[in-house]
C-alpha cells in the first residue's frame, strides 16, 4: 500500500507543478474514496502535504521567472487571517456538518467550471478585455477584490482543503487575464504556500493529520512537483492549456459526483 501512496503523490505533484491546481482538488476525494481515509483526517493530511509540495513547486517557478509577488502578497493578506479565523471556529464548534460541507463543495465545483471556461475562450478575453479596457478592474479595486477574494480562498481552505489551487486559478485567470498558464500555476502555488501551512497548522491543533501517510505521499510529490514546475515553460501554452482544463473538468465532476 505505501507503493501506491507514494506514486499517487507523485502523479498528483506533476499535475500541480504544471498547473498550479490539483493537489486538494484531487488528493482528497483521492484518499477517500480510493484509501478510505476519513473526510477529516483526508483534509488536515491533504492540507500538510500541500504545505510541503507547493515549497518544491514555489522554488521551480520561482527560478523559471513565474511567480508574481505583488499578487501573492496582496492574496496572502486577506487569505491567512480568514485561516486562522476559520481554524479557530472549527475548534469551538467541533467540526462541520455534512450539508455544509456539500454546498461548500458544489461552490466549488461551480467556481472551477469557470476556470475551464476562461482558459478555453481565453484569447476571446484577452481581446475583449483590449477593445474595452473600461471593463477591467485597476489600482485600488483590483487590490481590494484580490485581498477579499484571498480572504474566502483561506475560509474555503482550511474547511475543505479545496480551493488554493482550483479557485486560486480561477481568480487569477478573470482578475488577471494577461498572465500566461505558467504565470497563473506559479503564482497560484506560491500564494499557496502560506495559507496550506497555517490551514495545516490548524487541522494539527484538530488533531486530524496521519503523519504516516503524509510521509508516504510526500516522497512521491516532491519530485513530481519539481519536474512538473521545472516541465511548465517547455509545454506550449496551447497545450498546458488545455491540460489545465481537462484537469478542472476532473475535478469538479469528482465534486459533484
């Protein structure tokens, strides 16, 4: 079984070194259904691994030139207060509720489809967005909507795991439309960061983390994330692309169903 675990985390860090989302989105529903790990032990486990995968993948984009700084800062200022928010709420009432737990997950679902619609009609953006600059959001309001989008990026997280990558790509694609498919992966994995450690902070301080089983994933993802970061550039953007659709296509049936 330990085979298996680590060579599901290295498919799943190729898939996030590449695009940036992946990593909740897939190794969650992944640990449940396929291993039988409990929802909560699934999400806190989930969360560490991602923590520790996205710092291989940050480095790789990093030195490939495809993290923009000033968009991860502003994320990270409304993400990692809500996260601790959030942890802390989670503590007090002892957990969520199932049909909570469902919209949350349907939310979702929703928010990633809109990300596969905005990469496969992207040039139609772009160039609607050049015929009417007047439509895009700039200075001051594209800050403080990026910060309070960070702020339900972080809620969302740390209750489900899901959402740094999917919902983070989604943001990135719509607020920032200019950025190419290995800007939106690196940047997403690097705001990512932060907020998967704090959130993973929070499920350890729950209780709900099997430390075994996240050795077991991590020695598989490392790698593949660093060879998928490393991959990024070298893919024609058409091609990554449509990799990243099909891998939000995936993931948000795997959501609903």
């Amino acid at each position: 079984m330990s085979v298996v675990y680590i060579v599901s985390g290295f498919a799943v860090g190729v898939l996030v070194g590449l695009t940036g989302v992946g990593g909740g989105s897939l190794m969650t529903p992944l640990l449940t259904l396929l291993f039988g790990v409990s929802p909560t032990v699934a999400v806190g486990t989930d969360l560490a691994f991602a923590s520790a995968t996205k710092v291989a993948g940050t480095f790789a984009h990093r030195y490939r030139g495809n993290v923009h700084w000033n968009i991860v800062r502003h994320l990270c200022i409304g993400a990692l207060p809500a996260a601790v928010l959030t942890a802390i709420t989670l503590k007090y009432f002892g957990g969520l509720g199932d049909e909570v737990g469902q919209i949350i997950r349907y939310s979702i679902a929703g928010s990633v489809m809109l990300t596969v619609v905005a990469l496969i009609f992207r040039t139609r953006l772009q160039d609607w967005i050049s015929a009417h600059p007047e439509r895009q959001i700039h200075g001051t309001k594209l800050v403080t909507v990026t910060i309070v989008s960070g702020a339900i990026l972080g809620t969302l997280v740390t209750i489900s795991s899901i959402g740094a990558g999917a919902i983070g790509a989604t943001i990135l694609v719509l607020l920032y439309p200019s950025l190419s498919p290995a800007e939106v992966a690196g940047t997403d994995i690097a705001y990512a960061v932060p907020l998967t450690a704090i959130a993973a902070l929070g499920h350890w301080w729950l209780g709900s983390i099997n430390w075994e089983l996240l050795v077991m994933l991590l020695l598989g993802s490392v790698p593949g994330i660093t060879l998928g970061s490393l991959a990024s550039r070298a893919i024609p953007e058409k091609v990554l692309r449509v990799l990243l659709a099909c891998v939000l296509t995936a993931v948000a049936v795997k959501l609903v169903f």
